[in-house]
C-alpha cells in the first residue's frame, strides 16, 4: 500500500489495519461494493477466503455482520458513512441490542467528501450511533490514529462504529505518539490553560494550527483529539474545563449530536463552563473542494481560533 | 454424538405411525404421533402464557408451531443440556413475535419451565415480548423487527462454512415478512454464496398485522420468486406432520445450494375462533375465549 507523502488519510489506516488483524483467523470482512474506497479491498486480494460480498445491500450486511459475531467470528464490515446509515435499524436492532462484536466502519464521511455533494457527505452518523446502547464510536484524525484504533476495536467487549475519511490530511500522529492511543481515552495533543479546544475527525489537525495562531496572540489552547466519541472521556473533560475554562468543540459533522452535543450534554452536567462548537450548522453540504466547504460553513482553522477568542471572553 | 435424546418419559405410551423412510432422519427418535401430540401440549402453553400475560401474539404461534415441533423433534442437531454448545444447528425465528412459540418448544425440550414461559412478557422474565437471544437460552437470535432473520442466519451459515462445520442453519419468517425488502437482499446473497447449509421456512399463513396479507400487500407466488433467485423449494401443508417431517428432511440434506420450504398454515390453527381471524394476529383471549380454547385443545 502506498504511503501518503503529506499526509495521510484514515481510511488506509483502517485498510492496513485490516491486514495486520488478518493473523487472527476469526477475523472477516464483508463489503457491499465499496471495498475499494473504504480500503478492504487490500484484505480481500490477501484473504478471499475470508471477504464476503454483500453486492450493494447494506441492511443485510448489517445482520450477516451480526450472525458471524454470534459464531464466534469478528466482522469488520464497511462502506461509506452515509450507506451505513441506511442500515441502521438493522445495527440498532441485530448488532447493538444484543451486543454483538461486529465491528462496522463508515468511510468518506464529513462534508471533507467534497466534490461527491450533500448526498454522500455523511453529517449526522455519530449522532445517530451515539445513541445506541452498547456502541463504541471513534473518529480517528488521521492515518496512523485509524491504523491503531482499528487495532484495538477487536478487543472491545461489544460493537463499534468508527467513521474514516477519503481525502488526506496533515498528520496528527506519528509511529512514536501512536502508542499513546487508547480507545475512549482522549489525546492530549497539545498543552495550554486558556482554552481547551476538543475536536476529532479532519478538525484535529485544524484545531492543531488554530492553536498555533493563538499562541502568537498570546493565547495557550490546548488541543484534545477526543477520538473516541463514545465512551466520551468525561475524566479528561472535567479535567481540561477545569484548568481552561473555557471550551471550542471542533467536529466535520453536524453540531446536533455529535461530539459538540456530547462535550455539551456532560459540561451542563458538571463544570458549567463557556463552550463554542465548531461544526456543520443544520444543514446538508453540497459539491465542492473540501476547504471551500468548510469556508462556506464556518469550519477553518481561522473560524476555530474566532471561537477560541468568543470562548475565552465568555468566562 | 453431542445430540442428546428427548429427556421426558411419555415416548413408550404413544403408538408410532411412522414410516421407516422418515425415521431414520429423525435423531430424536420421534414418530408422528408424538409429534402431533407434542404440537399439542405447545399450542396449550401458547395460549395458556399469552391469557396469562394478556398480550401477545397467538396467530402466528399457533400457525408456526406444527413445523417448528417438526424440526425440533427430527434434525435439528442441539443439545439440551448446553443449550450454548457452538456447534449446535441455529433455529433463527425470524418471525420474533411468535416467540410463544419458542417459548413452548423450549419447554417441551427441557431448556426452559413451565415457571419460566407463565413470566411471558413480565418485568424480569427470560421470556422477553420477541424472542432474544440475550435472554433465553437456547434462542439464537434476539428478533423483533422483521425481515432480518435470514440475513443474520446467512452470516451463521457463512461462519459454519469457515469452521468447517456440518451445523445447519434453519431460519422462519412470515409470508407478510416477505415483504421486507432486507429479506430478498439476503436471499440473492444466499444463492451467490452458495449456501447450501441455510434452510428456509416460510409460514404461508396469509395474514399480517392488519389484515389478510392479500389485501395488505399480496405476495404473490413465493414459490417461484425464491427458486428465481436461485434456491430449491417445496411447498407442503404445515400441519400435515408427515408432509413437514418429509421436507425438513429433504432440506435437511440439500447442501449444494440453499433450501427453502412453503408451509401453507392456518393463522391460529386450532382454536376455531381464532383461525384464519386477522383480530388474533396480535391480541390475548380473554378469560371466556381461554376456556374456549382450552377446551378445543383438550
């Protein structure tokens, strides 16, 4: 597999994952004729014994994932964000309810799609998720992150959904931080004391350069890459909004019910402390470069460190 | 060799009809009659649990319960005192709100009491509104919304073929329930994969939730749309015991591709007021109606 040269792109760390998890042998993967982009196609050339193709039926993916968890395999089955969602009674129903160990990825999610338009541009799948029982939901931001966090979902003691992405995107880790990954344990990316910036996804790396500008005004933002969005890492949450503060929650997803709500639904709960979100405004995308599409929806690096100002003079 | 035989002592007093030719397929050594008689005490315990509860779903228990004794008395290969044992064949009840139904099989098995299926439907009981799998021993599946069942039994035949297993994979679904589309996705998947160890039943009971399934939505000729795709079929009376026993078998032992049988049923079959009555899809006998049926049952 080739090696992004700037960056990399989290659904070839899930692909590379896949290949490395291949030594266990109860591990399959199913596809519903988008190996290719969500990159099990690399476990499928090595293991064909072990893929399944469902043809493009993503509710019966869903439960044919379910009754191999049930025998004991470990399923892996992915398509696009969005396509996922078509299956979602089906995931509530047969995967979640009974806590099976299937294990679902949605790629290409976020309004970083681009060019693809509103209709494959998934903005509301870890809300949806989050609600579920039993779910553990993670958004890796990069390449490295995805490749380890896919690594450690076959140990979970239920069901996982975790949204990958298409396009590349700077990295936020590297072979060395990877180690320091945990599932449902934030990753403290960058220190400060005067505004805690919580984010996942392609946000990470945004959020890591809002920072940056911030420190040349004077301002210390720290940077969480809240990778797991549930379990949310409520430790670290209280922790960081005590010493800050203040919050920006940066996410390519809805602000209604992904990690902004999650962040928010806990800080009403505790440290009431200010909070900006950073995310897609109620509404859905449409065709376009994906910075151009952050602009038009208020999600750059600039717009971050706007929110970490409102946020700081909100305290 | 992990089978274990049939636990209760009633076997010798029932006279065997059975022909030597379905026999020999019938590993829990049941004939006919016991079988027929066996429905019976189900189709009492159905009623009894739903009076009790006052709610559930007696229709389609009572049109399901002749093929599922009939499955359950002859192939299917479980083990009744390790209900869990992995290489056991799956009985997936697509079709969850006839749990009932399960819920006396199960009991007639010895995998769950009579104390257990009078909790039917109350806070706490293993026996759960729709079958579940987190709940009861001995249910492989955790059911409720329909059209998913045979999809989660393709995902079980798929694993048995990774094991190596001979375990068979039986999955029953509701001729309403064919209606999903989820279901015709799974059935093309079936054929494409090969999957000679997954077995359907359908309950062609004709009735639904609402009403008759004619006048719902019909479903047409389900015989042929099923073998279009790519399986085997036979279409039986599903309370002609003999008819039942002679296509489990046949499915049974088709392996090259994936087997499906038509049971033509009678939507609570059994108690006069309640056959071919869409009002008993989803509803309780009161306390008259249970003396009534208990009586027609006896």
């Amino acid at each position: 597999m080739s090696v992004p040269s700037e960056g990399g792109a989290s659904r070839d760390g899930y692909g590379n994952a896949l290949l490395r998890l291949a030594e266990n042998s109860d591990v399959v993967v199913l596809e519903a004729d988008l190996g290719k982009s969500t990159k099990s196609c690399h476990f499928r050339s090595k293991y064909p014994e072990r893929t399944f193709s469902l043809g493009i039926a993503e509710q019966n993916m869903m439960l044919v994932a379910a009754g191999l968890a049930s025998s004991g395999k470990i399923p892996m089955a992915s398509t696009f964000a969005i396509f996922t969602e078509r299956g979602f009674e089906q995931i509530r129903n047969g995967i979640a309810r009974p806590c099976l160990k299937a294990h679902i990825c949605g790629s290409h999610g976020g309004i970083h799609t681009g060019s693809d338009g509103s209709s494959a541009q998934s903005i509301e799948d870890l809300a949806i998720y989050r609600t579920l029982p039993n779910m553990t939901i993670i958004h890796p931001a990069d390449d490295i992150s995805a490749e380890e966090l896919t690594m450690q979902v076959v140990d979970l003691e239920g069901p996982s959904y975790m949204r990958t992405i298409r396009n590349k995107v700077p990295r936020s880790y590297s072979e060395e931080t990877k180690n320091e990954l945990k599932i449902g344990k934030g990753s403290l990316l960058r220190d400060g004391n005067d505004v805690v910036i919580i984010c996942c996804g392609v946000m990470v790396s945004k959020s890591i350069d809002a920072a940056i500008i911030l420190e040349k005004e004077g301002i210390n933002a720290a940077v969480i890459d809240m990778h797991t969005i549930k379990p949310l890492d409520e430790q670290m949450l209280d922790l960081w909004s005590k010493k800050c503060r203040c919050i920006v929650t940066a996410e390519d997803h809805s602000i209604i019910g992904g990690l902004g709500s999650a962040i928010a639904e806990h800080n009403s709960r505790t440290n009431l402390v200010p909070m900006e979100m950073i995310g897609v405004k109620d509404r859905f995308g449409e065709s376009g470069d994906s910075e151009e599409l952050f602009k038009i929806m208020s999600m750059t690096t600039e717009d971050i460190v706007k929110a970490a100002r409102k946020s700081i003079s909100r305290k | 060799m992990r089978l274990k035989k049939y636990q209760k002592n009633w076997k010798a007093s029932i006279a065997f009809t059975i022909t030597s030719a379905i026999s020999e397929y019938m590993p829990f050594n049941m004939g006919i009659v016991e079988l027929e008689e066996m429905a019976l005490r189900c189709r009492i315990n159905i009623i009894k649990m739903i009076h009790k509860s006052q709610s559930g779903h007696p229709g389609g228990s009572l049109s399901a319960i002749d093929m599922i004794v009939g499955l359950y008395g002859t192939v299917l290969n479980i083990d009744t005192s390790n209900p869990n044992w992995k290489d056991r064949d799956r009985f997936i009840m697509s079709k969850g709100h006839a749990s009932p139904a399960i819920y006396s099989i199960l009991n007639e098995f010895g995998i769950i009491n009579e104390k257990d299926f009078m909790s039917f439907r109350t806070l706490g009981s293993i026996c759960q509104g729709h079958v579940d799998m987190k709940w009861t021993d001995g249910v492989d599946f955790s059911a409720g919304s329909l059209g998913m069942g045979l999809s989660f039994g393709l995902g079980c035949s798929f694993a048995a073929k990774l094991d190596n297993s001979q375990r068979n994979i039986w999955v029953m679904v509701g001729d309403g329930e064919t209606q999903e589309g989820q279901l015709w996705e799974a059935i093309m998947a079936a054929d494409f994969h090969s999957s000679g160890n997954l077995k359907l039943i359908v309950d062609r009971n004709g009735i639904q939730n609402d009403d008759f399934v004619s006048k719902q939505m019909e479903v047409g000729n389900l015989s042929k749309k099923i073998e279009s795709f790519g399986w085997e079929v036979t279409e039986i009376d599903g309370h002609n015991m003999e008819e039942i026993c002679g296509a489990i078998k046949w499915a049974n032992d088709g392996q090259e591709r994936p087997m499906a049988i038509i049971a033509n049923t009678i939507k609570g079959k059994g108690v006069s007021y309640m056959e071919n009555n869409p009002s008993f899809h989803g509803k309780a006998p009161n306390d008259e109606e249970y003396h009534i049926a208990m009586e027609e049952l006896s």
